[in-house]
C-alpha cells in the first residue's frame, strides 16, 4: 500500500505543517484557533513587538507567561521580554493565522 493509502486508512497520521515544523525544531506546537484569550495578557506584549515578531502573549500563571510564536528564528526575543516583563516565559509554535486573527482582534485601534 502507498502512503497516500495509510494515511486514508489512519495508520500513518497527517500532520499539520506547523506540527512538523514544532516537532523538527522542538518547539511544541498549539493550536489556539479556538482559544479564547483574555486581552489583558495578551496586550502584555506590545502591538509593535507582537507584530515586528510574529508573537502572542496567550496565557499566564503566577510568574509565567505562555507565548505564541510563528516562527523558530524569532526565540531571540524572549530573553528580551523576560527581562522588560518580569516573566519566565514558554515559547509554544502557533500558526500564522492563529496569529493574524489574534491580532486583528485584540489590538483594535
């Protein structure tokens, strides 16, 4: 049987690109399309930071906050964030339109 024919069957999984992605470079991966954000921690990262980086604040709990990412590269941020917001901060890859449609809703001018 060809992989086509496993995956229909479902013994080979599909995954979602950004899956592979996490899994490739060891970033867990969360789908957060149907996550209901509290505006309050997400606007704990600044619109143009979120925007110039492609990142989420999501969640927070006593002194960690769960950030989104879109892409590996943009890690180089968080040591930034952790010390201008006091946080330890966990880094999950979400996808960009996770993204773009937190962002169009969160940060209404």
């Amino acid at each position: 049987m060809d992989l086509f024919g496993n995956i229909k069957k479902g013994v080979i999984k599909m995954y979602k690109p950004n899956q592979l992605y996490g899994d490739f470079f060891k970033i867990p991966f969360l789908d957060i399309s149907n996550y209901e954000l509290d505006k309050n921690i997400t606007k704990l990262i600044p619109k143009n930071i979120a925007e110039k980086y492609k990142i989420i604040a999501i969640d927070k709990f006593a002194q960690i906050l769960t950030i989104g990412i879109t892409e590996k590269r943009n890690k180089n941020i968080i040591p930034i964030l952790e010390e201008q917001l006091k946080y330890k901060i966990i880094p999950f890859l979400i996808s960009l339109t996770d993204w773009t449609n937190i962002i169009q809703t969160v940060y209404i001018n």
